[in-house]
C-alpha cells in the first residue's frame, strides 16, 4: 500500500495581507499532490501566542464544518475559530485535500488512503511548530479529525491534544453496531464477511447490490487503510495532555464512545457537555430539531465547549 510519510512532503506558507496580529489570513501548504489551502485566525494581541490546528470531520467537509452532502451551513469550526481569537488564541484550519479551495489536491476514490489525511496533519502541525509567531501548539479534531489529530500528535511536536465528538472504537465496528438492526440476518452475514476481510487488508469480492454504497471496490483500500488505527489506541499512545469533549445529543458519536476513549487514556480530561450536538450546538435529541441545525449558522457553539477548549489551551 502505498504511504506518503510526512517527511515526503514539501511546506510552503503564503500568507495574504499584512502582517500584523489579528484578523484572518489565507494560508497554503503545498503537500505530493497539490495544495492544501487554508485559514489562519490570529487575535489582535501583542507578542506570541498559543495556536490551535481545527481537523474537520469525515467525508466532504470544509474547514469551517460544513458539508457538501448537507444544504446550508452550520459553521461549527468557524465560530470555534473566532471564539479562540477573541480570547487571545490563534488558529488554523484547512480544507482537506479534494475538499472546498483544495479540491485539485484530490485523488481519485481508489488512490486515497487514511494516511494521506493524518501526513497533511502532520506536514501543517511541523509548520505552525516552525512559525516564531506562536508559543505553542494545540491539535484539535472533529469527528473523524479527533482520529486523524491523535494519530498525527504522536509524529508532530504538538504540545496538547483535543478529541471532539470522536469515536471510541473502529470504524469495522461502528458499521456492525449501526447495520445490526438495519439489515434482514443474511444480508448482515454477508456485511460481516466484508467487514473480517476488509479486517485482514483483503479486498472483499462479491460485493452484494444492496452493500454497494459503502463497500464499493474504489473505497475499500481507503476502508483497509483506516482500520490500521484504533480510537483507543492513538489516544493511550499519547504522552501529553488531553482534553476529550462529548455533547449528550449527538446522534453520531456517544457519550459511550467519549467514556472509552478516556479509558484508554486515564490521565486524560473528560467534558460531556448535555445538549450539545454532532456540529456543537445546543439541540435536543429530536431529530425535526436535530436535522436543521446541520446547516443553521445562526445558533451558536455550546458555551462549555468554548470555554473548555479556550482554558485547555491556555493551561497548555
């Protein structure tokens, strides 16, 4: 399988405007492949300060949160990201190679592997490590991006880690306990024969119609790929802080999951924030509420997780 390693990766940063504290910044990173692009929020504050990297979520999500599949826009990462400056933090964060302004950084479906997404972590985090402006270095992932940030923590000088709404097990078994009750027994039989091969870095064959969608044969490597890396795992590797924040209505990641995770790692802080969701607002569980709040930039950040991520950093 093919593996780009972060020292295969060429940096360059070109930033836009001028270069005094505050405001935002246009940001770019040129990686094997193309050019990441990306967003740097820097608070109006003299001398150095603390930096965050933001990891956005699974599938076709942009540096602010948002994702092509869903209609308007929810802007999680964002506000996370103004939030931050207002308290004198700084933070970048990045459209993801195929994604938003990286899209020509893409590879096709069948040449995208898990790693590709943990070396871009890697190559930004050295950066910002590189960049005199600031006095430390804070990875903070999303979803899929607290895997990709944990994993990324343990090859970059990072000086703290933050996992939100991040799974606690594998992605082979999340997909058993969500088809369970949604697939007739012989068609979950043949999902778990996917699932052990895919397990063993096999290709599965005879894919059956009705599976297609999710185990096509173009996006099984990436799947062979990302089982490489367990939650529990990249977590207890870690030997720096960690901060672990949870909403008790998200629909797609339990407080369960946050539980595990923090586990594996004891030392580490657990926050579970009550009402706070999978984009990091305030929702209950209904999903009628639920649904719209993907793509509503009104309604703003849990409060607990602002002020937890905001003292995480400062402490760190």
């Amino acid at each position: 399988m093919l593996r780009w390693t972060s020292a295969m990766l060429v940096l360059m940063v070109c930033l836009s405007g001028r270069a005094a504290t505050g405001g935002e910044q246009e940001v770019t990173l040129a990686v094997t492949g193309g050019v990441l692009h990306g967003t740097l929020s820097l608070p109006t504050v003299d001398g150095k300060v603390p930096v965050v990297l933001l990891h956005a979520g699974s599938g076709p999500t942009d540096r602010n949160g948002n994702s092509a599949m869903l209609q308007g826009h929810n802007d999680a990462l964002r506000m996370l990201a103004d939030a931050l400056a207002r308290a004198g933090i700084a933070s970048l964060r990045y459209d993801k190679r195929g994604i938003g302004a990286s899209a020509q950084a893409g590879l096709s479906e069948a040449d995208l592997r898990f790693d590709h997404y943990i070396d871009d972590a890697t190559a930004w985090l050295r950066q910002l490590r590189a960049d005199p402006r600031f006095s430390g270095i804070v990875m903070a992932g999303h979803s899929e991006g607290a895997l990709i940030g944990a994993v990324a923590c343990q090859r970059a000088p990072a000086d703290a880690c933050i996992s939100i709404a991040g799974a606690g097990s594998t992605l082979d078994d999340i997909l058993r306990v969500q088809l369970k009750p949604r697939l007739p027994p012989e068609l979950y039989v043949q999902n778990e024969r996917i699932l052990v091969s895919l397990r063993h870095g096999e290709l599965a064959k005879d894919v059956p119609p009705a599976l297609l969608s999710l185990y096509r044969p173009s996006v099984q490597p990436y799947l062979i790929s990302s089982l490489k890396y367990s939650p529990r795992g990249a977590v207890a590797a870690l030997r720096m802080p960690l901060l672990i924040v949870q909403g008790t209505t998200d629909l797609q990641v339990s407080v369960a999951d946050a539980q595990a995770l923090a586990a594996a790692a004891p030392t580490a802080q657990l926050l579970i924030v009550p009402g706070m969701n999978h984009v990091l607002k305030l929702v209950n569980g209904d999903q009628a509420q639920q649904m719209p709040s993907y793509g509503d930039a009104t309604l703003p950040l849990a409060p607990a997780l602002v002020d937890a991520v905001t003292a995480f950093v400062q402490d760190h």
